[in-house]
C-alpha cells in the first residue's frame, strides 16, 4: 500500500467512529506457536541486511561498535542539521571538504540518490577516519534507510536498507465513537487501522461501524535501530459488529497467501460491497421513486453513492469494458461485463480514468472514472447500477454463493493454524483507554 493510500484509508478513520483503545501485549507464546506451523515468516527474521563493502575486512582493536556499517571507533563522528536553503556545498565547507569534490559528487550520486534529495530539518553525520582523515557523510531520508556519500578518494554514494526486526505483537479496542482519533491519542499507527480494514474489508462494512463495536488484532510489529517503525502484516484478525463476529486468518503455502475465515474460505469476494469508498448512499433502488430532476414516478434501479467531485470508482470486480461512452440521461458512464451472468454500470461521472474504453480488461478495485454530476444528476455522486441476466438488480440484496473454500489437501493444515490463531485472538483482553490516562479493563 503507497503512503497515499494509506493517508486516503486514514482519512475515512476520521471520520468513521471513536474506539477507546488498544491494549499492547506480546505474548511470548506466539513466537513459538506461528513458527511450529510453519507458515508464517519468523517473527524475529531480518527483511534484508546490507552492509557497506569492506566493513568485514577492517581490522579491529576496540570492540567494534557498528553504525551504518562503520565502525565509529575509527571515526570522528559530527551531526547537524540541515538548514533552510542550505546546499550540500554550504555543508560540506564547514568539514574542509574541497568543492572539487563536493562538485564530483554531485555528478556521481546524481542517478542513485541526488544530492537535490536532500531535505531540511533532516540530520546528517560527517564521519572522518583518524588514520587517513577521509570522511563520509550519512543521510537518512527515511527511518527504513540510509545513505552513505563518500567524500573522499572513491567519490559516490550507496544507499542501503536498515534491518526491519518483525515482533509479533497483539491489540484489541472497543467502539466509542471515532476509532481514528484514539488511535493517534494512543501513539497507534492508522496503517494498523488500514491494514485491518484490507483483513476483513469484505465482510464489514467500515462505512457503518457502531458504537461498542470492538475488534482484536495479532501483527507483526517493525523494529529498526530498536525503535517502532512501520506495521508488518496482520496474522489474525477478529471484528464483532451488528453481534456478527468474523475471524480473518491469515494463511500462507507455496500456492495460497491470504486471508481465510474460518471455514477455509478466501475473504475476497467476487464483487466489492461498493464501487467507491468513503460514500454516503444517497438513494437506494426503488421501483417507485420520484425523480428529482424530472418530478415524476420513475423506477430507480441503481444505488446512488454520493461523493466530491474526483473521487475514484472502482470496477467493483474483474470483467471486460463494453461500453465508455456518453448520453443525455447516464452523462458519462461505463459498463462491465463480468461473466456470462453479472454486468455492473456506473453513470454520472466527470470522466473516465486513463485507458478506459470499451474492450479492455479491468481488474476489482481499478480506477475506471471520477466521480461528477454529468447527464441528468442532481449533485456529483455515482449511480451504480448492477445487472443479473440483462435485469437490473438491487446488489444491497443479492446473496452471492460463497466462494469455494481452500482445497481438501491445504485444508487440515489451514484448520489447525486457524485453530492457534483464534485461540490466541479470542484471549486477548479489551482495554478502554481514555484520554485522560483512565483505564477501564473488561471483559468481552
Ligand atoms: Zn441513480
């Protein structure tokens, strides 16, 4: 997920309802457990190490003490920060480093980071080496990265992933009223909110959570430099909403990677419960509505999702583009056919998203236009429209098969990982957290 969608996802939070938060445990067991089955990653393992080249074959005298691969017994370290319009050349003359060099540099590190990436208000170390006094300069343009520039002799830079340590770690939270703003008050990351929404996005509605609504989480935790850093993947999932209870397992084989619930069955579905997310359903199918725009009784047979001008519709499954065009009643619109059975239909929009147009294949959850008030529309919204054998269809209604679970030979495995992972979510304690600091512990 790019950080835009998560920001995108984050924003919906906000707006949704209010949970008093999220207890953090680690149970320790868990290690054990997810690594005997055998499907997960380890929870401690390293993403990725790199190291500088030649770090090994340095001698040591000291106890080496290693940072961004250098061992600072052997350098002077200096930190600043770098100022508003401050240039690397302004920098760099501060540490006697010839413009020459600071010239070559510019060129060399050009394709891999530029020196234009530096950013104000971001740190940087100027290591000198106290044998030969060649000095490099460290830059961390993010917490998963570093940057080393080599100022001297070899001019150049490298840039190198730091270690992610995974830790498997545990949440859960009660409905209040905004989910979004206890998260942020308890130091939680919403790519944890997000992350959930991915587990269990087609079985609840996220539009239309409630009051005492309450959910339990196991994750993988990121660790860099012993810090917290980003979310790892979610391992279980549980949501209770409307007194419905869904579980999202995560399961991985070399065919299948995934969430299940608990009878094997992928999450995913055929069809999104919505082509546009963050909607409001301003009108629902009706067969005896009153036209607003032309006062009369006409059947209403699509659900009118009202939203800003631009926001993306997505195709809300995989299917073929039969028509992107124009006309008098639907403005622009674009309709997709699914299977031999199911089309879906999207009217009013402002335009089509790039590249669509009749005969190309979509995919669930692709951008096919922005939302707008073209043809006979009130106010910018998207009027969906869905068809089963060539009739139009109240989707809110329609009860699809559900898809087919994991195969017999994936399924006992599956069965007895989902056994660990629910036992471990349903032991996980509510916490109510206030913003005062009071803590109501409860239970179920
Ligand atoms: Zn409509």
């Amino acid at each position: 997920m790019d950080t835009k969608e998560v920001l995108i996802r984050a924003k919906k939070w906000l707006i949704v309802n209010k949970v008093y938060l999220l207890g953090l445990l680690v149970p320790i067991s868990l290690l054990f457990v997810y690594d005997s089955v055998g499907n997960f990653q380890s929870p401690s393992s390293s993403k990725q190490k790199q190291l500088p080249q030649g770090v090994a074959a340095m001698k040591v005298s000291k106890k080496a003490e290693y940072k961004w691969g250098f061992d600072l017994n052997q350098y002077d370290v200096a930190s600043g920060t770098i100022q508003k319009n401050e240039f690397l050349s302004n920098i760099l003359e501060r540490y006697d480093v010839p413009y020459e060099n600071v010239h070559q540099l510019s060129i060399n590190a050009k394709d891999i980071f530029s020196v234009s990436k530096l950013r104000a208000g971001y740190q940087y170390h100027i290591l000198t080496n106290k044998e030969c006094g060649n000095k490099v300069m460290v830059y961390e343009p993010s917490v998963y990265k570093f940057v080393t520039y080599e100022l001297d002799g070899n001019i150049g830079v490298d840039v190198y992933e730091k270690d992610i340590v995974l830790d498997t770690v545990t949440s859960s939270g009660i409905i209040e009223s905004s989910l979004w703003n206890a998260m942020v008050d308890n130091g939680m990351d919403f790519e944890l909110a997000a992350k959930m929404e991915d587990a269990l996005a087609w079985s609840v509605d996220f539009h239309h959570i409630q009051k005492e609504d309450r959910f339990r989480l196991i994750y993988e935790q990121e660790y860099i430099d012993g810090k917290k850093a980003g979310i790892g993947k979610i391992i279980g999932a549980y949501y209770k909403n409307y007194g419905n209870e869904y579980y999202a397992i995560r399961y991985k084989n070399e065919k299948h990677d995934g969430f299940y619930d608990e009878n094997g069955r992928t999450m995913e579905k055929v069809f999104l419960k919505a082509p546009l997310k963050y909607s409001r359903i301003s009108s629902r199918y009706n067969k005896r509505r009153f036209h607003p725009v032309l006062k009369r009784v006409k059947p209403h047979l699509g659900t009118d999702y009202a939203a800003p001008y631009g926001t993306p519709i997505y195709a809300v499954g995989n299917g073929v583009v039969t028509k992107a065009s124009r006309t008098r009643g639907n403005g622009n619109y674009v309709k997709i056919k699914h299977d031999k059975i199911y089309s879906t239909q999207y009217l009013h929009m402002q335009k089509f998203a790039k590249g669509i147009r009749p005969g190309i294949q979509v995919k669930q959850g692709q951008v096919i236009g922005y939302v707008g008030s073209t043809g006979l529309a009130t106010g910018p919204h998207v009027c969906f429209r869905f068809w089963k054998n060539n009739k139009q269809v109240d989707h809110l209604r329609l009860n699809f098969p559900p898809p087919e679970p994991l195969p017999k030979e994936d399924l006992t495995k599956f069965f007895e990982v989902r056994d660990i992972i629910k036992k471990d979510l349903d032991a996980i304690p509510y916490q109510r957290v206030e913003k005062e600091g009071v803590e109501l512990a409860l239970n179920n």
